[in-house]
C-alpha cells in the first residue's frame, strides 16, 4: 500500500521534480549526491512512516491520552486526513474537527493543493479563539498540524486556548515530525518545516502546560502530551 507516498508526490510534487533535476543536473558531484539522496530518502522516510508503521491506525497514541475520553477535539491545518481514523481509537468520544489555519496568512503550496484535492470539511477557526467552552474537553489533538501556524504567536495561541478548553486532568497530544537528526537526514531541507522538540516545550510552558508523556512512532514522529502545570 502506497497511500500515504503517493499524497506526498501529489501534494510535493514540485520539490520531487526539482531534487530530481538537481541530481541530474551538470553541478558538483557533491551537490548532485546530495540532492539525489534526500529526494530518494524523503520518499523513501514518507513510505516508512505513512504506509508501514501503522500510524493512521493511532492505537500507539493511547499510552499519552488520558484515561478517560468522552469529547475531543481534532485540530487540523488545512487538511484533514485523520478524522475518518479516530473512531478505532476513541470510539465513546464525541469530537469536533476546527482548521486552525489562517488562508489569508503564508500557506504552503503543498497545502493548497491538498485544499484543492480534499476540500476542507473542518470548521475553520482562529489559533486564539476555539469555539468551545471552558474546561469541557478530554483531550485536544494536534495531529501533523501544529507546524503550519508559522507564527510564534499562532503557536501560542492555539497551545493557550487548548489549555483553556481542557478540563482538569485532559491533556494536548501534539503529533508532529521534530527538526532533529533523524529528520533532517530523511528529509534534508525540508526539515526546516518543522520546528524542533524545544520549540514545543517554550511554546507549551508560555501556556502553562508541562510535558507528561511522550512517545514515537518509528524515529520520526513523536507524540507528546501536555497537562496543565
């Protein structure tokens, strides 16, 4: 099964054209080695990780979640593809689909393209002010999306409102790739995308919210939890 690739060329397919040419290209051996690397090993990282780890399967997140889920709130960034998967893991909760995601803002192509491809069904909101009433929530996932609000600020809005609708105990669970080592050997540039495991934790602490729980799936996406501190 090649799904989840096969997304990653629609939605990338610029970026896979110009590795490519680059690797083909008369430059420096050390630049064509390069660019042929990390367009084969992004490809390669994005199978591994959207088509054979299990990850749209999302049982691997219930060591972070709390205890007890009844009403959850899925945020996404222009594109949802998780949605349709939560029922597995959280049959009993009633959840809410909110786009945080500012079309007005700096949007990446990829999105727009995804936005053209899958038209959104989220309701669409802003990063600081989630429709939702005060301490009502169980648990508020972030799933691949949290990266696109590309603002310091967006961030700390959507971390300051998700500890706002949080009951006491509930907990954020930040699904994200992390600007690390092993990133940035499978994805090269493109690993500037995403922002480092620190960034989350500055973000989160400006929130009032401190890390309680954290695991992975394969080296390259980490699911952390957050609870009131």
């Amino acid at each position: 099964m090649m799904r989840g690739v096969a997304q990653v060329l629609a939605f990338n397919w610029p970026k896979v054209l110009a590795g490519a040419v680059a690797a083909a290209a008369p430059l420096p051996k050390p630049a064509r080695a390069g660019a042929a690397w990390f367009t084969v090993a992004s490809l390669a990282a994005s199978w591994w990780v959207y088509d054979l780890s299990g990850l749209y399967r999302w049982t691997w997140l219930r060591p972070v979640l709390p205890a007890r889920v009844r009403r959850h709130v899925l945020v996404t960034a222009g594109f949802d593809e998780v949605s349709a998967t939560l029922p597995a893991l959280l049959p009993e909760s009633a959840g809410v689909v909110l786009d945080v995601l500012d079309p007005r803002g700096p949007v990446e192509a990829s999105i727009r393209r995804a936005r053209r491809r899958y038209p959104a069904r989220a309701v669409p909101v802003r990063p600081e002010a989630l429709p939702l009433a005060t301490g009502g929530v169980d648990v508020v996932l972030a799933v691949l999306a949290a990266h696109e609000l590309r603002t310091p600020a967006g961030r700390e809005a959507l971390f300051r409102e998700a500890r706002r609708v949080l009951r006491p105990g509930g907990r954020l669970v930040l699904v994200e790739h992390h600007r690390d080592l092993p990133n940035v050997l499978a994805f090269g540039p493109g690993a500037w995308h995403f922002y480092p495991r620190a960034e989350w934790e500055r973000v989160a602490t400006r929130a009032g919210l401190a890390c309680v729980a954290r695991v992975r799936r394969t080296p390259l996406v980490t699911a952390t939890a957050f609870e009131a501190a």
